[in-house]
C-alpha cells in the first residue's frame, strides 16, 4: 500500500535533511582538521564537540572568558564555537586584539560580512535595514545622520528628557521625598519616545502610562521581545536555509487575518513576528507617504524626523538613479531598524551611566557642577557638546559599559590578516599573519578591547572619566569610527547612528543629573551583567526578575 503524499513528502524530507546534515558534519570536521588556525593557541573545548567553550562564554558576564585566554594564551587565539552555530567549513572562532589585524577586517567589508546566519535571524526582527544589509545598500542608507540633521532633532531629545524628569520628581514626591526608582525601565519608555518622534515623526506616549498601548507601539514590543526569545525554530532555519523554503512548499498559502475568504503565501517567520512586521510595514508605508507629501508640497512645513530626511534626500534630483531606493528599501526595514538601534542601546548605556555614577559621588558631584554651570534647561547641541567632563563621563561610560559587547564576522574568500604582533603557534613557530579560509568567523570584540589592559593600563576596568584628559598613545590605534574605542565599530560598516546616541544620551544625562542625586538601591555586588546582543544589568539576587536596575533617586537642592 502506497503512502499518502504528505507521508512521502516527509520521508522524502526527512532524507534530504539526513543527507544535508552528513554533509555538513563531515564537511565541517574536515574544516576543522586542516584549518590554518589549528594550531593556533587557545583554550581545550570544555565542553566537546557539542559545547565548544560556549558554556564558559555564557556562564560568566560577557568578554570575561576571553580576557583570562588572553592573559593565558596571547592576544591572537582561537577558542571552539557551540557546535552548528558557525556551521561553515571550521568550529574554531578566531580572537584576536590584535589592532592592525582588526582594521584589517573592519576595513575590508566585501571580503568580511556578518554570517548569514546571524542576518537571517537579526533580519526576522528588523526586515532588511542598515542593521543587516551589506555593501552598497548600507552606503546608502546613511544620509540622515549627520552632524546638521542630528542638532535639530536634540530638541526632542530634551523635551522629553524633561519630560522624564518631571514624572520622576512626582512619583519621588508622592514617596515622601526620595524614592526607590527602576531607571532601566524607564529609560527604555523615553528613548523608545525619542525614536518614534525623531525617527519618523510618530508619537508612541510610552511616557504615559495613563494612555492604552498603541498598535505600533505593541507590535514592536511584540516583535523585539520574540526577537531577544531563545527559540529551537529559527535556529535550526538559520542553520539550514533548505527548511526556510520548504515551509512555502509544504503549507504554501493561508487565509489572509482580515479576509478569510483571501489568501496569502506562508513565510518562514514566527506569526506573532509576522503579524507585528505587517503592522509595522502598514504604518510604516503610511508614514512614507506623508512624509513624501511634505517633501514634494512646498507650501508644508518639512519634518526634521530622520525618516522625512532619508525621503527628501532619496528624491533629490542631485542623486544618481543607480543610488535611489525603492519604497521598500526606505520604509520596510527602516521602522523596526529605527526602534531596534536607536532605542535600546542608548537606553542602556544611559542605564550604565546612571549606575557608575552612583557609586562615585566625586565624580556625580563634579558633573552636576559642570552641567549646573548652563543658565539653560534646553541647550543646543553645540551647548552640550562644550560641556568636557559630561563628554568624559559618556566616553568612559561607553568604553566600560559598552551597550554591545561583541559582534562577528565571517569571510568570504580566504585571506591574510595582518598583525602589529607576531605571535607563536604550539609547535613554536613565528607567523607575522594569520592565514583565514572563507567561512571561517572572527570575533570582532568590542568590550575586550575596550578594557585592554595593554592599552589602558591596569586600571582598564574601573570607571575613571579622568582617563579622558589625555588618551593613551596606544588607544589610537583602536580601528573605531568615535572616541578611541570599538564601541560603535569602525570602518565602512561602523554605526552611522553614533551621533544620534551620543547626542540622545548627553541630553538625558544632562537634564536627569541637573535634577536628582542618585544612590544604588542594592549592595553593588547584587548587580550583573547578561545578553543576548545587549548587555543589560539584572540582579544576582532576583534572577527571573528580567533586566533592572534599582536606584534611589531624591531631587538635588541647590544651595
């Protein structure tokens, strides 16, 4: 008796994906067995082939295993990936601190890219935007960004800030004169306020807890909390493109959510992200159509939000066809993109910011001098900007507390990095350079580097904004696109939103600190760090608690 044909299909998959997965299981050992880095120092894989070191690395807080391999093995190691994540041709990862080596990767991006695993799963959250896209398309998504564009949205990033600021002031008077204030949380709502208005002129009142969720406003948090979710599905997608389209073949269409009588082709994307993406992208294409209007219609005052600037600049007649983007290339991946990148990470760092200045009160009281010294509540950008130890404070912030601690690379054709030191395999050999194989990956790492020891000298780890005063000789060397470090990258593929951040975070920091005095509300000891791509603090004491950090807030009375 023959199968039914679905019976077959899945036999027939099932064998396919046996072969699939032989093929690259005896590919990849034969990868790892004539690897160039085979014989590069390194720690043994703790945890076998399953594990690699990814037990270490996810055990301990972020960059901490690697400093210890580096103190062990030298600057340039290799340690073992958790088996498949990789799953090009080798299970070693490749770390180096080595600088010259680093701009050589951070420089060369058509040879080193993001794996396409880590952009299929960074793409499911935020479509195609600048987050994912590679060579000429991320060269053009960058005209909103600059210094003129970013000093007319630091009026949002004020206004709100205060607006912070005076809910604060109420919940703390309400508490009888100080209060017990979860900043991470509220941070978040401010900056995911700012991005909204100054990315794309959208108004989500998260700041306002008295108004109900509003649909943009819940499909991105809908989308970034099943984004930052560990899930078995996307990963085993991501590891073998084949099942992305297979789910088309085998359930190939499905009722549309408004119209059940309609249909639409199935994607490989979760449903709760795909619905959210639609909303989005519904909005989204709402938002860009107004936003055309107003650059074609002179008689409308022109929005300053970034997403209406990346529209005029698009239509400028100035710009050469070939450079144009479609509709799809500005709206679909830029609403999500947007929310994603310019609303944890700042949020985060001011979060970090907040956190080190409260364990130093030399430090919080000489910036609140600083800032006290400005006879206005809403600076320019200039204003801010001429503020030194402001800048020194969210320089060391960054550099110690950087939002994200590490990221990688995967090359696309074999090559030579170049190196500033030799290093000495296990059999005793010199090598001046590395041999790298396409598909072997890279660590690019942002924190270890921003905490080296070697460059900023013993007391790499500690929050010292004096350091700033005169920057290390060595730190020039650091292949960063700002302020001597790896924080927003570097080279052609470097965070075109940097001033943003910096701008966003000065503002907050500047009305916040003016206004209160803050204290940790927990022994220093109970704070942690632990990410998936952020690094956000939690609290070792409360550890299904989520991302927090409690701080005693009392408002600052001048003398």
């Amino acid at each position: 008796m023959l199968d039914p044909p679905l019976v077959q299909l899945l036999k027939a998959l099932g064998a396919t994906l046996t072969a699939l997965g032989l093929y690259k299981g005896l590919r990849l050992i034969y990868g790892e067995l004539t690897s160039p880095l085979r014989d590069l120092p390194g720690p043994p894989s703790s945890g076998g082939w399953i594990y690699g070191n990814f037990k270490e690395i996810w055990n301990e807080e972020n960059a901490v295993p690697q400093e210890r391999w580096v103190q062990q093995y030298g600057t340039t190691l290799r340690y073992h990936a958790l088996f498949g994540i990789d799953f090009g041709t080798q299970r070693s990862r490749l770390f180096t601190l080595d600088t010259k080596a680093l701009n050589h990767v951070l420089m060369n991006t058509d040879i080193y890219q993001k794996p396409e695993t880590a952009r299929y799963n960074l793409g499911r959250i935020v479509g195609g935007g600048v987050l994912v896209v590679e060579g000429e398309k991320h060269k053009q998504q960058n005209p909103a960004f600059g210094p003129a564009q970013i000093r007319e949205l630091t009026e949002i990033f004020l206004a709100k800030s205060e607006q912070l600021r005076d809910i604060w002031t109420a919940n703390i008077a309400e508490e009888g004169g100080q209060g017990r204030i979860e900043v991470l949380s509220w941070l978040s709502k401010t900056t995911l306020d700012i991005i909204g208005l100054a990315g794309f002129n959208y108004k989500f009142d998260a700041l306002n807890d008295n108004l109900e969720q509003n649909e943009l406003n819940s499909a991105f948090a809908t989308i970034f909390h099943a984004g930052t979710s560990m899930s078995i599905v996307p990963m085993i997608k991501a590891l073998f493109p084949l099942l992305r389209f297979l789910v088309g073949l085998v359930l190939p269409v499905r009722p549309t959510p408004n119209s059940p009588d309609l249909c639409e082709q199935r994607t490989d994307k979760d449903p709760e992200i795909e619905t959210s993406q639609r909303t989005m992208n519904r909005i989204g294409n709402e938002l860009l159509r107004e936003s055309k209007l107003s650059a074609e219609d002179k008689s409308i005052s022109k929005s300053r939000d970034l997403l209406s600037l990346l529209v005029h600049s698009n239509m400028s007649t100035d710009l050469p066809a070939h450079q144009r983007m479609s509709d799809e290339d500005v709206i679909a991946p830029e609403v999500p993109t947007f929310l994603v990148a310019g609303h944890e990470t700042t949020s985060t760092a001011t979060t970090w910011a907040l956190f080190a200045i409260s364990q130093d009160a030399a430090v919080q009281t000489k910036l609140r001098e600083e800032l006290l010294t400005v006879d206005t509540d809403s600076p320019t950008m200039d204003d801010l900007n001429a503020l030194p130890y402001l800048d020194m404070v969210v320089r060391e912030t960054l550099r110690i507390h950087a939002p994200v601690p590490s990221t990688i690379r995967e090359a696309t054709q074999d090559d030579i990095l170049p190196l500033n030191e030799p290093f000495t395999d296990r059999k005793g050999v010199v090598h001046h350079g590395i041999r790298v194989r396409k598909g072997q990956t890279i660590q690019i790492p942002i924190l270890a580097m921003n905490r080296n020891k070697q460059i900023w000298g013993e007391d790499a780890k500690e929050f010292r904004p004096e350091r700033w005063e005169s920057t290390p000789e060595a730190a020039t060397s650091i292949p960063g696109v700002w302020g001597n470090m790896l924080t927003f990258l570097g080279g052609p593929r470097s965070c075109i939103g940097y001033r943003f951040s910096l701008i966003e975070m000065k503002a907050l920091m500047f009305t916040l600190v003016r206004a209160f005095e803050f204290e940790l509300a927990v022994p220093v000891s109970d704070v942690g760090k632990k990410s998936t791509i952020i690094q956000r603090p939690v609290l070792v004491s409360e550890p299904k608690g989520g991302n927090q950090l409690p701080l005693i807030v009392k408002p600052y009375v001048r003398a």
